[in-house]
C-alpha cells in the first residue's frame, strides 16, 4: 500500500533546505507547492524592493529544489491569494494532507487552519525551527509573571544555550548587559570611513524580477535601483562571512549613531536573510563569537550583538504569538491621526524624518536607532493611528515580517499594549537627535527651541505629550525625571507649548 501524499506548502520567508518544512519528506509521494500571490504584496502597499527581495529569494531556492529533484509546483505571479491558489491546488490534486511551517503572521495561520477544516484535510502545522527558544517554553517563562521584561528572559537565553556565561553560569565580563557602552554619536567631525556592507549585484533571475516589479507594482513605493540584497543561503553566508571579519568591531559602539546619508553605519544588514531563513541564528550567534575569539574584539560589542539576536528577536516573537490578535488592536492612548502622506515620500521639512524616510525608500531599510526614535518617536508623539503605523512599517522593510514588525512597532515604539513588555514609552525631544545625529544642523527647525514657528515640531510634541501624560510618568521611578523637567517651563511656555502642538497635530501633512 503507498502512503498517503502529503502537500508541503513552503512560504516566502521559509527558504532553508534543512528547515522543519522538508523533514521526512517522502521523495516519491510527497510534493511541494510555493506561491507567488499578486494580491500578498498589495494588502499592505509594500515597498518594490520588499516585493523583489522576495520573489527573487522564492525562485532562487525553487531553482535549488528542482536541482535536489524535489518535485515542486512552483505558481507564479496568481492573481488570487496565497490561500485561494492552495485551495485550488488542493482540491485540483485531491490532497489529503498538508504540511507546512507555523507563518510568521497571525493571519496567515488563521487562514491555513480555517481552510483545513473547511476542506476536511490533516494539517501538521510544524513550529519554526529558526528560534532558540519553542512557544512552549516562552509560555512557561511567561506565566504568572506581572512585568515581562527582556532582560530577565535574555538571561535565561544565556544560561540556558550556554552563550556568553562561565562554567558556573555567570555572565563573561562579570555582567549580563553592556549595553551603555553602546549608545556613542560619531565625532562632530562625522563617522570617518565605514566599511561598506556587502552587496550582490542582482543575476538573470533577480534582474527578470525587478523588472517584473517594476511593470506590475508601478505605484507602489521605493526604488529598485540600488537592490543588492542576499537572495541565497550562499550569498546570505557570504554576508555574514564578511560582516563578522570586517565590521563586528565597530558595530557596537556606533549601533545608536545616526548621519546624513549614512544608512548602514556599522550594522549587520543581516536582518533579511535571518527573516528569510536564508540564515540561521545559532549560526550568526557561532560566527560573532568565533570573530570575538580570532580578532580579541570589545565583549560590549559581541554581546550587544548578541542580545539583538538571542534576546530581543526571541523575544518579541514570543509576545507576538502569546499576545495575537490583541496585539494588532491595541491602542492605549486612543490615538487617532491618519498617517501623514510624508511618511510615504519623504517630503518633510524635517532633516531627521527625511533622511531616515529617503533611505527607506531607497534601500527599504533603516536601522534601529532610526525606526525607534526618529519615525517611531514622532508617529507616538503625533497621536498617529497604531494600525496605519504598523502597517507603514510592515510594508515599508524589506525584513518586515509581522511577527517581528508588530511587537516592535506597535509594543516599543507606540507603547499601544501601555507597556504589556516595555517599562516606559520610548520618546525624546528633538535634543537626542541632535546628540545622536547632525540631523539638526542642515534642518530649518531648532532642536531647543519649544515652540513658534522656528521649534522643531519633535521637541514641541514631546513636551506636549509629557504634560498630557504627566500622571503616567510621574507614576513611574522610570519616567519621572521627564515630568521633573516641566518644573523648569514656566506655566504661560506650557500653555503655549500646547497651543503649538495643537497646530501642528491638526497640520502633520504640512511639517
């Protein structure tokens, strides 16, 4: 008797030969389907160069099934969704069951679970093998706790996979988090010679697709001609390869800094190939360390490094799927503004905003520092819609999945879940811009100045918003110094510090 044929659907961001997708494939009964949907880059209005890295990723790993003679249906350019076009597949072909990885977003699993039943058919769901840390064990940690907290849970990481920690378990250098060592600006004369990330230039295959993006995606936003992204695993280590040997050394200390047409600083740009599972974790983790060991590199810089990956990425996707659906909901100070159309151009009279929006329409990328506290600061200090911001940040990067978008977007930068993960809102005043950047000097707003027409609208919405909140932080041992400096503002500034800032929110799309 043959055994029954299994359907192994494998989505965009699941491209690794080795991953749970193929373990025990059957080579003579099993097949495996992969999807272009036309329609899975427009429900969000998803940056051209998102779209390319993408498909262009897809059909270098399908190039590498049919090599391996996996039988393969690889669908291409469907004008119907991803689960429409496996419905159809389903039906077509008569399968009975279906396997697949756990998706890296909420709906995507709700769809394939509900089609599944509607259909009457197995699903083996399989967890993502890309993490250190299962669902099950993050929900073990999580429960009966009142704060969740990520360098509690990064500690446990540490000890548990024997990272950075002695014999006895202790941490290397006598401390979990060096973080404060990481936070410096460039010189004031500017961020000397960086060492230029690696890039691939695009092959037959990804120039078919940008041109394809092109054509079919016209309206969409971003450019595709700097595209010179990772699209396979051996371009992916080459990546990795090259930024741990030249790069590392420099990428913790500077890993906060921000300059004028400075978009990568000191910066892995690894993130996509990890999203992408071109890359694996423990990899990335064994390579920096080995690079710590081969060049006697700063442990402030490793173990920065390190608590980016096996701390905060584990992290936030253990809260996305313990906080789904509520998460995308969440809206704890009920802001309402529209998204200002800017954040779509990056035609803004603020230098800070327009540097980091340009090179996001550029490269579809921006580090950190830059998501954090220059566009998330102001969307939370301008009142701004979470789900309009979330959805900007997810179609806007190239390494925007939502498991990993949402948290950071909607939990750190909007503080939306009012702090289910994050001890206190993340927002400055035009200030650390100019401390952490020379942003402020070619800008026609003044950092310092708190209100009229020459402040600079992220200084005048910060104050605003301490004093809205003022309860909140003064609440907090975390928050209030902040309040402590209204003191300093005289109550007529204050007043004219909201009548400001009342101006502006009703004016965004004219900052």
């Amino acid at each position: 008797m043959n055994a029954p044929k299994s359907l192994v659907l494998i989505l965009g961001d699941q491209l690794d030969l080795n991953g749970a997708a193929l373990r025990s494939f059957n080579l003579k009964t099993d097949e495996i389907v992969m999807i272009e949907s036309i329609p899975e880059a427009q429900y969000v209005w998803s940056h051209k160069a998102k779209i390319a890295l993408f498909l262009s990723a897809m059909r270098h790993f399908a190039i590498q099934l049919k090599e391996l003679n996996y039988p393969l249906t690889y669908i291409q350019n469907s004008p119907l969704s991803i689960m429409e076009t496996l419905k159809e597949k389903i039906i077509q072909e008569q399968i009975t069951n279906l396997i697949c990885v756990e998706p890296g977003e909420w709906r995507l699993k709700q769809q394939i679970e509900e089609l599944a039943r509607e259909l009457s058919i197995t699903l083996e769901m399989r967890e993502d093998d890309h993490f250190y840390c299962s669902h099950q064990e993050f929900i073990a940690w999580s429960a009966g706790k009142k704060e969740l907290r990520l360098e509690y849970f990064y500690r446990l990481m540490r000890k548990t996979h024997n990272i950075l920690v002695d014999r006895e378990g202790n941490p290397e250098g006598g401390q979990w988090n060096f973080d404060k060592d990481n936070r410096k600006p460039y010189s004031k004369k500017g961020p000397g010679i960086i060492e230029a990330p690696i890039f691939f230039e695009p092959d037959k295959v990804t120039k078919e697709v940008l041109k394809f993006v092109s054509t079919t995606y016209s309206s969409h936003p971003g450019a595709l001609e700097d595209f010179r992204w990772p699209v396979t695993r051996a371009q992916a280590l080459e990546a990795l390869d090259y930024f741990v040997e030249f790069r590392l050394r420099n990428f913790g200390v500077f890993e906060d800094a921000m300059w004028t047409d400075t978009p990568f600083g000191w910066h892995s740009i690894l993130s996509s190939s990890l999203n992408l599972k071109l890359l694996n974790p423990r990899e990335v983790i064994a390579a920096v360390l080995q690079a710590w060991k081969k060049h006697s590199l700063d442990l402030s810089t490793v173990e920065g490094f390190i608590r980016q990956i096996l701390g905060w990425r584990e992290f936030v996707r253990g809260m996305y799927y313990l906080d789904m659906p509520k998460m995308a909901q969440d809206n704890y100070y009920d802001h309402q503004s529209p998204l200002p159309k800017w954040y779509w151009t990056g035609q803004t009279n603020m230098a800070c905003m327009k540097d980091a929006i340009g090179q996001t329409l550029q490269y579809g990328y921006a580090h950190h520092i830059q998501r954090l506290m220059v566009t998330g600061n102001f969307a939370l200090l301008a009142e701004i819609l979470p789900s309009e911001v979330c959805d900007w940040y997810l179609a806007i990067y190239v390494d925007a999945i939502e498991w990993v978008e949402l948290p950071n977007t909607a939990g750190m930068a909007l503080f939306a879940n009012g702090g289910r993960f994050t001890s206190k809102p993340y927002i400055a005043s035009g200030a650390y811009i100019k401390r952490m950047s020379n942003y402020c000097g070619s800008c026609k707003y003044k950092p310092e100045v708190r209100f009229g027409e020459n402040a600079c609208p992220v200084t005048t919405l910060y104050w605003h918003f301490l004093i809205k909140h003022r309860n909140q932080f003064e609440s907090s041992p975390r928050t209030r110094l902040m309040t402590a400096n209204l003191k300093r503002i005289s109550d007529e500034d204050q007043k004219s510090i909201q009548k400001h800032a009342g101006y502006l929110l009703n004016h965004l799309n004219d900052l």
